[in-house]
C-alpha cells in the first residue's frame, strides 16, 4: 500500500467517525465522496494538513487554519443548506 492510499484510507475512517460523532452522514455517493477524500488526501499530502478540497488557500498561516477540515463553516452550512460545501458531510 502506498503513503497516498493509507492516507486516503485514514480519511475515509476519520470522517465517518466524525460524521457518527456528530449525528451526521458521509455522502451516500460513493463516487462523491471518493472525489472529496482525494482532495482532502493531496491536501494532507502537499501541505500537511487537511485542508477543504472545495477551498481556496490563501496563504496566510489563521486564516488558512479554519479550512481544515472540517471547517469552521461546516455546521451551518449543513443547517442551512443540508450538506457543507464540498458535500462531504450530510443532515
């Protein structure tokens, strides 16, 4: 197994139990949720951290930090809309 696919596979773990955590669900759509932990993986693996593939970084070190995932905007974006912005977790 490769760095990349134990990284994607810890992804895949992480949010799942994140998502039972906090009485949410992943994206039922298989091929969806495999795009966004791809991202969340080659972010994790270009700078360190896991940052929302649906985000744009900005370079500045406090603002960067509230998208890492699951950003700061998460939760209401679930209540208000039904799902965060990369849809990767649900109502």
């Amino acid at each position: 197994m490769t760095e990349k696919d134990e990284i994607k596979k810890q992804m895949y773990e992480w949010t799942a139990k994140y998502a039972e955590k906090k009485g949410l669900r992943v994206n039922p759509d298989a091929e969806m949720l495999d795009l966004v932990i791809e991202g969340l993986t080659n972010n994790k693996m270009k700078h360190g951290k896991n940052y929302c593939p649906c985000r744009i970084l900005s370079g500045d070190e406090d603002e960067d930090r509230k998208i890492i995932c699951p950003c700061v905007y998460h939760l209401d974006e679930i209540e208000n809309d039904g799902s965060c912005h990369c849809e990767l977790f649900f109502k």
